[in-house]
C-alpha cells in the first residue's frame, strides 16, 4: 500500500465561479483531464482547500478537481456567512460540475466534507461515481456540543485555553461569545477570536502533538475562514435536522463507499462513524458496497500517516481502465 502523498503538481485550469452575490468560488482541476473526476470537499466548515489535498490522488489517473467553499480559502468574500448555509453549498456543487463539463465523479471528504459529500449525494445520487469519507461528521446536536465542551475530557488544556481567551462573565455559552467576536467587522476583534477558536481545534486534531499541524489552523486566512464560519454552521445547527443524513441513507443505495476513520479521533469520535456505519449496513443503503476502515493509531488529521495510507489506498482501488467499485 501507497503510504506517501503523490509528488506535487499544478493545476492546468483554475478559475472563480460566480453562484450568487456576493460569492465566488475558487477552483482548481489538475493531474489527467482524461482521468477519472475526483471532487475534494474541504473541512471546517471554512478551512479552504491547499496545494497537498492534491497529492492524495494519482495524477496519471484522476482529474483532480478542488474548491473553496464559500467563504473560505481563496473563495470571496473571505468568512462571508451571507446566503452561507448547507443547501447553498450542495447547490454550488451541482453549478461547479455543471461549469466543468462532468458527468459523474467520485467524492472525496474529510471531516466536515464528509457531512457536505454524503449530503450532496443524497441529493444528487446519479451524479457520484462513488464516496470516500474520512473522520465522520453528520451535523448532529450531540456533535456540535462534543466539539465545545467534550473534547475537555481528552484535551483540558486546549480546552482551558479556547475558554479562558473569553472574560470569565462571557464563559457560561462559549458559542455565543465566541460568535459575537467572531461576526464583529473590527479585525482586533474578531482576529485573535478566530485564532483561539482555530488554535483549539487544531490542538485537538492529532493523535501525537504535532506544530506543523496547529500552525496551519492559525495560519491566515484559514483561522478566520475556519472560525467564522464554524462558529456560523454551529449556531445554525449545521442547517441539517438532527439525523438528516441517516434518514436518507436509501439515497445512496447505489453508490459504493469507503470510510476512514481513526481511531483516537477527539474533534469527530468514532461513535459518529460507527452509528453511520450500522445505520448503512441495517437499512437497504448497503447494496453499492461498503468499506469501513478504523486506522488504529491515528487521531482526526487526514496527515496522520495511517489515515493517510488508508486514503491513498481507497483513491487507488478507485481507477483502472474502467471505474472500479470498492472490493473488485
């Protein structure tokens, strides 16, 4: 099994699609025009894409197709939350394969991607040659809560410090101040805000502590991107009903799938991949084919090597000279 990412390459096509005011969508297509389209779906919601998300895929053989999701990355307006919500986003996805002249592609997300690619599937299953979802997250109550407070129980010091940023009088519903600070136009506001939001988050990712890992959630503009947008989807409740995603299950009957998932993963526990796991294997949903990989060493970040190996090794099976369905 491939362990390491492809080499880097650069895009040969890259534009800004409008999908409505006031957002632009940043996108990318690299590695075969004549391979099999791949669509990245990023995390966060409004972590952006980067240069390595193209390296998971073999370039001989995939059309490797990567956007910004509004708000995010080198999408504009950067943490724009106007007309920002789930539905928009699986529509943007519909108007960006419509822009690129693609019948079907396979779907790729990680982590907040997952939620986004098994939503845009349910929706548009005729349009997914396939799903690889990595470190689940369906948009649940209980998730968004684990986020804010229960990942105390594993990380108390990351947790302190995204708590303690706040005035001990504004502590009692750190969502809500945190938002305020967030969505406040004064960048001496809302930019240290948006850095102890993404610092927490990225402290948490890893199964080891890793710097490079943490340095890249603080980093602009993923920190405001990530945090805004974040604190945004929260407070919407990730514009989803509570078990949404497993309710429409039936939709993807057809579609084959892996998911990834670590086993030590704080930010989305394993509990939430298991429970979509037995969800798929107990309704009609299953009969695309199902692959459930829990790397055992790893912790969220899809850079943790096992999870990274078990990636590449789902991209892989995922071509030939014909389309293969997970397990040929």
């Amino acid at each position: 099994m491939r362990r390491e990412l492809f080499p880097p390459i650069e895009p040969y096509a890259a534009g800004h699609l409008a999908v409505g005011e006031p957002h632009h969508l940043y996108w990318e297509a690299s590695g075969n025009p004549d391979g099999v389209p791949v669509l990245f779906l990023h995390g966060g919601p409004g972590a952006g894409a980067s240069p390595e998300h193209r390296r998971l895929f073999n370039p001989e053989r995939y059309r490797i197709i990567v956007f910004d999701q509004r708000g995010s990355g080198r999408s504009t307006p950067l943490g724009e939350l106007r007309n920002n919500n789930t539905a928009n986003l699986i529509a943007d996805i519909e108007r960006l394969r419509e822009h690129l002249v693609v019948d079907r592609w396979l779907v790729f997300g990680g982590s907040w991607g997952s939620t986004l690619g098994l939503a845009y599937a349910e929706h548009h299953p005729s349009r997914c040659l396939g799903l690889i979802l990595r470190g689940i997250f369906l948009g649940r109550a209980l998730e968004g809560d684990w986020f804010l407070h229960g990942m105390r129980a594993i990380f108390p010091e990351a947790w302190r410090r995204f708590a303690e940023f706040l005035p001990a009088a504004e502590r009692g519903d750190l969502l809500v101040s945190y938002y305020r600070r967030l969505i406040d136009p004064e960048p001496s506001v809302h930019g240290p805000a948006a850095r102890s939001w993404a610092a927490y988050e990225g402290a948490c990712s890893t199964l080891l502590a890793n710097a490079a890992v943490s340095a890249a959630f603080t980093r602009e503009p993923t920190a405001l991107g990530l945090a805004r947008i974040e604190a945004h989807y929260f407070a919407n409740r990730f514009f989803l009903a509570d078990n949404e995603l497993l309710a429409g299950l039936h939709a993807v009957r057809n579609i084959p799938a892996v998911v990834v998932q670590g086993r030590y993963d704080v930010v989305c526990p394993i509990r939430t991949a298991d429970d979509l796991v037995q969800s798929w294997q107990q309704s009609d949903a299953g009969t695309g084919g199902l692959e459930y990989i829990i790397v055992p060493d790893a912790g969220h970040a899809a850079s943790e090597p096992g999870i990274r190996a078990a990636l590449i090794g789902a991209t892989e099976r995922f071509t030939g000279s014909r389309f293969l369905p997970v397990g040929s």
